[in-house]
C-alpha cells in the first residue's frame, strides 16, 4: 500500500511544481518595447549578433538551456518519489513549503526581467553610423518555465527558464530608429535558485 500511495503522493508534487508557462508575452507597465514597423533597409547599417552557446545539460548555472534539462516527467516522477521516502518530517514540510512557494517566486522574477528591460530602453546608447541612428538593448521573455528539483545535497532548487532577446534600433532619426527594432539574437536562459530561510534567493 506505501509504493502507491507515495507514487500518487510525488505525481501530486512533481505536477505542482514541474513546467508553466504563460500565453501573453506583452509587457504589463513600465516603458512600451518599441515593435518592428516596415523601414527602408537597403541602407541602413545592420547588425548580426550570435546567440551564445549552449552549455552542458550538466551545468549548476545561469545559461542556455538544452532540451535535455526539460525532458524526461517520468524519470523526474520516479526520482522525486524515492526522494520523498527518505525525507524526514521537517525536510519534508521544507520541500512542501518551497514547491507551493516556486511559483510566486517565478511571477517576481519575471517582473524584475521587465523592470530591467524598462532600464535597458531608458539608457540607450545612440551611436551616429552612415546616416543613421543606431542601439542595441537586451529584452527578456516571459518566464517560460518554472521547475522544482532536489539539488545533490538535499536542498530544494528552482530552475527558471526565459529568452533573452538582442534587440537592434535603426532610422534616420533617435525618434524614428525607437519605432523600427529587430531581434538579431536570441539566447534560452536557465537560472538556478536555491531555497534558503524559507525563501528563495537570486
């Protein structure tokens, strides 16, 4: 009667704390993201960037996030509830308490992105090239997804997926290269966080 009953128990957990994601990607407030309008490109300068690599499903950092990372429910199911056999009372509450916690957390981390692409949009730096004026900022996504995991040695982590976006302004004119911008490169980020004090640290 235990297997099944701690099987049903860490399908329960891992669902409530394994991927969400959300549908609307406009910013909610702050400054507006300028949009792609039509402009004459045949010769305003461009801009290339090359999205960073993606490392290791391995690595314990912020970082490009490969497939590997989010694949396998059933092998997280069936290690999550050996982990909840051997918890004792106290790290089991712990692991509760961090798994309810995680997706508040995630809705926090996601405004912050959004604050901080605000900023990015308010500090440009506007450089003069061929006839055009010119920028480059860094945009965020919505979170993408929001996983709980048991780190090596017992603590709970949280693993939070987003894009970060390269975004490049051009026109004849600051007001007018604000209205015309393009994503030239696109980078999967994955942010590990750990739980501390009953609370999730960045």
């Amino acid at each position: 009667m235990k297997a099944p009953l701690i099987a049903g128990l860490a399908l329960g957990l891992t669902l409530a704390g394994s991927v969400w994601a959300y549908g609307d990607s406009s910013p909610k407030s702050g400054a507006q993201v300028p949009s792609a309008s039509a402009v004459d490109s045949s010769s305003a300068p461009s801009l290339e960037l090359q999205s960073a690599p993606a490392p290791s499903a391995s690595t314990n950092s912020s970082g490009a996030a490969t497939k590997t990372d989010w694949q396998g429910l059933k092998a997280d199911i069936e290690s999550t509830s050996e982990m909840l056999a051997r918890l004792s009372a106290n790290q089991r509450q712990k692991w509760d308490t961090a798994v309810a916690a995680l997706p508040g957390f995630c809705h926090e981390w996601e405004r912050l992105l959004h604050n901080r692409e605000v900023d990015n949009l308010a500090h440009l730096n506007w450089k003069f090239r061929d006839g055009y004026e010119t920028a480059t900022y860094t945009g965020y996504s919505k979170v993408q997804a929001c996983e709980a995991k048991e780190s090596a040695q017992g603590v709970p982590i949280g693993k939070v997926v987003y894009d970060e976006k390269n975004y490049y302004l051009v026109g004849k004119t600051i007001d007018a290269a604000k209205t015309n911008s393009k994503v030239v490169g696109t980078t999967s980020t994955l942010e590990i966080f750990s739980w501390e004090k009953d609370r999730w640290f960045y």
